[in-house]
C-alpha cells in the first residue's frame, strides 16, 4: 500500500519537473540562437556592467606581421564569465574576469575633481596587439590634463587579455571602453 502511494505521487512531480526543464531550456534556446530584434542583436555586442560598458570596434586593415598563429600563444581554459564576454563581443581576445570590476572600482578616482565632475562619460579606444597585450589607447572624449593622466594610469593597470581557444589566427583588435560617472 506504501509503495503505490510512492509511485502515484513521484509519476505527476516528474511531469512537473521535466515540464519546467523544457520550458527554460527552450526559452534559455530561444535566447541563445538570436529569436530576438536586430536592435537587440546590435546590443548583445555590447558587454554592460554597473557603470561600464566595452564594445568590440572592427579593426583596420590587419597585415600579415601582425597576425599570431595560435600554436605560438599560450592557450588556457577560460571562466564561464570570460568565456560569455568573448562571445558577446564576438571576439578571440577575453578580457580577464576581475577586468570590469577592476576598470568600475577606478570611477571615482577618475571623476574625482571638479573640472572633470562635469564630464559624464569618457570613451577610451583600446588597442590590443595580435599577443593579447595591451598596444595602445585612443581618447575619443575631450578631456583635462588631470583626468587624462588618471585615464592613463588605469589603463597600464590593465591586464593582458587571454585568447579565446579554437581560432586558428589571433589578431589585433580594438575595443570601445565608456566609463559613465
């Protein structure tokens, strides 16, 4: 008599459970494989966190010199979180996970004097060579001495971006950085 009880009542907890595990993952599919707008495939290259958002900018003409061949890089697995910023950027470079949290911790530093209190965001084109490093950065916002200079020391604290596994070529790549106050 116990036994059929057992069974009677794990027969509809299983329906229940199967029936919400598909239901998200075919909503979670649905996501995945782009059943969404245009505009909110142009925002999904977008990586946003607090008060940042990073943007892969297409490059220039790339020349053969420039182009790392993936035997010659140090491949190592990637986060899930490193992983997930790579393929929304679509790009083979992944910025560490701390990265984000690191360039959000810099904004009041940033935003800190009273000339640059009246800026609400700053641009800044990061340039990233064909071995992960760090080559350059542009200002695309008009700025002060004293919040290019603290611009400037964030930057160097940046660190060396990892390469996505599974490319053949690594390439040099840009990215736009706006950090918001």
């Amino acid at each position: 008599m116990m036994n059929s009880f057992k069974i009677k009542t794990l027969g509809p907890i299983a329906t229940v459970m199967i029936f919400l595990a598909v239901q998200l993952s075919v909503s979670a599919a649905a996501q995945m494989n782009g059943d969404e707008s245009n505009d909110d495939k142009l925002e999904s290259s977008i990586v946003r966190y607090n008060r940042l958002s990073l943007k892969s900018v297409p490059n220039k003409s790339v020349k053969a010199e420039e182009i790392t061949i993936s035997k010659d890089l140090e491949l190592k697995p990637l986060t899930n979180t490193e992983e997930s910023m790579a393929s929304n950027l679509d790009s083979h470079w992944a910025w560490p996970e701390y990265t984000l949290d690191m360039i959000d911790s810099y904004s009041p530093f940033l935003f800190r004097t009273k000339k640059s209190r009246d800026v609400e965001e700053v641009k800044v084109l990061l340039m990233v060579d064909s071995k992960g490093k760090l080559s350059g950065y542009e200002l695309l916002t008009d700025t002060d001495k004293g919040l290019r200079e603290r611009i400037d020391y964030l930057v160097r604290q940046l660190p060396k971006c990892k390469p996505v596994p599974g490319f053949v070529n690594y390439t040099p790549e840009t990215f736009e950085l706006t950090i918001r106050k």
